[in-house]
C-alpha cells in the first residue's frame, strides 16, 4: 500500500503502438500487473500529473479488447473468483474471436500481466483443439511438421496409446 | 490469415498445461519444436477407466518418466477396474518418487470381498504430500511407526473403520500440521466403536459414517480439535450422536 503522504492518481492514459490514447481509470487498469506497477512506482515518487503508459507491443483494436475485459473484471473485483455471471460473461467475450485475434489478444495479456485474461485465454484455445487431429493442430498453429517419416513414426509407435 | 502463430514457448507451455493430461502428451507429435514441450507441466490426471490396464500402466510410465518437473503438484489418477493390486502399487511408488504435493487415487472398483487393500506403503512414507485423497475404501491397517506425513495440511479418507480405534488415532497423530480432515468411515467390523480425534491443528472436519448391517447400536467420537472451525458429521442411519 502507497502510504498517505503519497499522491492518489484516479486514472492513467495508456498509448498503443499505433499511437492512440486511452483514459483508464485507476481501478480497472490494476486489472494489469504492468499498468498497476507503474501506477504505484509513479504514486510513490509523489506525482499528481496525470501519467502516459505507452504500450509498444499491442494495437489500439488489442488495447481496446483487454480494456473491456479490465473493465469487467474490475466491476467484480470484490467477488470470489467462482461469480457465475462472470464466467458466463468471459466465455461469450472470448467467443467472438478468431484465431488470429485470440493470438494477439492472449500476447497482449501475457505482456501486460493480466494473468486471469491469459489463463482465460489459453484453456479456451486449449478447449478449441482438444479434440482436433494432429493435422488440424498443425493447421491452427501454423506449425510445420519437421519430423522425418521416420521419426514420426517411432514417435507413433513409442506412444501407441496416444495415438489410436 | 486466422491462425495462431509466433506465440512464444511460455505461452504454449500454458497452453499445454490447460489440455488433459493425454491430450497434453499427444502433441508431442506436432514438430520439433513441440516435442518436449509438455514435459514441464505439473499437474497429471489419468482416468484409466476405460482403457484396459496394459495400456494404462504404459501411459502413466510414460507420463511419469518423461515429465522433469520434481515437484509436481498434482497428481490425480483413477485407475481402471482390471488393476491388479501389485501394479498399481508399483505403480504409485513410481509416481510417489516424483515428491508430488497432491495425489489422489480412485480405483472404480468396489472391493466387495474383505479385507479391503491396507492403504498403499508408498503413500504412507511419501513425505512431500501435501494433499492425500484416497477415494476408494482401504482398510486402514498401517504398519507401525513408518508414517510421517510432515506437510499434510488436508486429508481426504474413505477407509474400513479399524478394529482398534487406536490406529485412526495413530494415523492422525502422524500428520503434526493437519488442518483438514474429511472421513468417510465403514462402521462394520470395528469392534471398539470408539474414536479419538485429537488434532490441535485441525480447522476443518467432516465425517461421513455408514454402516451395512443393523447390528451396530451405539458409538463414541471424542473430538478433541480446539482450533476447529467447520464441524460437519454426518451419519446416514441417523444416531443420535454424542
């Protein structure tokens, strides 16, 4: 806790990387780890200007996308962590997505240590592929078989019960 | 083009991790760069329910000889009803020699024929556990003086209550910083029909105590817990406890 000599910021403007700002108050930008981090290094130094955290590895649509989430979560903060409500509410949020957004977005929660969105984003990608082939994995991952047959089939053959 | 690509090998960890245990194991296949990557998670649930039990013992040794965490931190198996006793508990050394944290163990089988199995030795001496929940009926014979459970904080039992009351007894006393403790007990064959429960640590307790037959009138439980907090006993044939 930032003793009470120190100042008491209300928000933050955050700054993607294509330059757009983002008033963000307090109490949901303390949903990330790194925008609580320099919230409280700045509170300790005493200063009462409003502070711009640029955010040079997620785009002004990724921004956008945590924010909301932020803002959701910051609404159950007093919660456990099992509100029902909630759950229902960031599975229908991750829902909408791509592929190729649910990338950038579970990037852009790793970066900006919001460990619950990360977490969130990761069972739902792995939910996604769980029941796929190994050739539909590939696809989704973009991953290029690197084996030769030969290994792949000694893999095969070693793990006969992984691969029925 | 909507696909997932460039994510970092942390990211996949965490992507490995949130996959069942099989499914984690599998993508092992994907390419090169994939292949080990599983071998970092720490926590295992196997359900061999269903599998026959060749294939089942060959899973979990694979599982367990290619994982390089050594501290797991969950380990969560129910092994399949043509399990023979022997193989499973070597199998449960095996995993028990990983310095697991939690483990739980299910065998779907009802062991209907008495004496149910004693509680397996590896279990009893594994002194890293933090968590032990033996879902299935074990008889709780325990060999004297090998069990110390140093870090048990919570214990989950389902045991053949014993002929002496001063083995539940012993085995409480084994685990010094206990804080729950939840008892799933057969009425039976215990011919003492009286319990100590002495844990000055404990917080939390259930009891749960059934019996078959209609021969069993009157028991005592003396509980003797200062720091509980959340008592709950229930006893399905409705005596009234004292």
């Amino acid at each position: 806790m930032a003793s009470s000599s120190s100042s008491s910021l209300s928000r933050v403007v955050v700054k993607s990387s294509d330059n757009n700002l983002f008033v963000v108050n307090k109490k949901v930008a303390s949903q990330s780890q790194l925008l609580k981090q320099c919230i409280d290094n700045m509170e300790e130094k005493g200063t009462n200007d409003v502070i711009l955290i640029p955010l040079s590895n997620v785009t002004s649509n990724i921004l956008t996308l945590v924010l909301e989430y932020c803002e959701k979560h910051a609404d159950f903060a007093d919660d456990d962590n099992n509100n029902q409500e909630l759950k229902q509410w960031d599975h229908e949020f991750l829902k909408k997505f791509d592929y190729a957004t649910l990338n950038s977005l579970t990037m852009a929660a790793d970066y900006m240590v919001t460990k619950s969105l990360l977490n969130l984003c990761c069972q739902f990608i792995a939910d996604s592929i769980k029941d796929l082939t190994v050739q539909q994995i590939r696809q989704i991952f973009d991953i290029k078989n690197d084996f030769t047959p030969q290994e792949e089939a000694d893999i095969k053959n070693e793990n006969a019960w992984a691969f029925r | 083009m909507d696909m997932i690509s460039n994510l970092p090998d942390h990211i996949i960890v965490h992507i490995i991790f949130s996959l069942p245990t099989e499914e984690a194991v599998r993508t092992s296949i994907l390419s090169l760069r994939w292949k080990y990557l599983w071998n970092d998670i720490t926590s295992i649930c196997l359900r061999g329910c269903e599998n026959d039990p060749d294939k089942f013992a060959n899973l979990v040794g694979h599982v367990l000889d290619n994982c390089s965490s050594s501290s797991f931190l969950s380990f969560e198996i129910y092994f399949p009803d043509k399990m023979r006793l022997p193989r499973l508990n070597a199998l449960i050394s095996n995993a028990l020699s990983h310095k697991i944290e939690k483990l739980t163990l299910k065998i779907n089988t009802w062991f209907s024929r008495l004496p149910a199995p004693p509680l397996p030795k590896c279990a009893l001496v594994c002194s890293t556990l933090v968590a032990l929940n033996l879902r299935t009926c074990f008889d709780i014979l325990i060999p004297e003086s090998i069990v110390c459970f140093p870090h048990l904080k919570s214990l989950e039992l389902c045991v053949i209550l014993p002929k002496q009351d001063s083995v539940l007894q012993q085995l409480l006393c084994s685990c010094p910083v206990l804080e729950k403790l939840s008892l799933s007990g057969y009425l039976d064959f215990c011919e003492v029909r009286k319990f100590d429960i002495c844990v000055p640590t404990l917080r939390k307790m259930c009891l749960y105590l059934e019996y078959k037959g209609d021969n069993l009138s009157e028991y005592d439980i003396i509980i003797d817990t200062p720091n509980l907090e959340h008592l709950s006993i229930t006893d399905i044939h409705c005596l009234d406890l004292r």
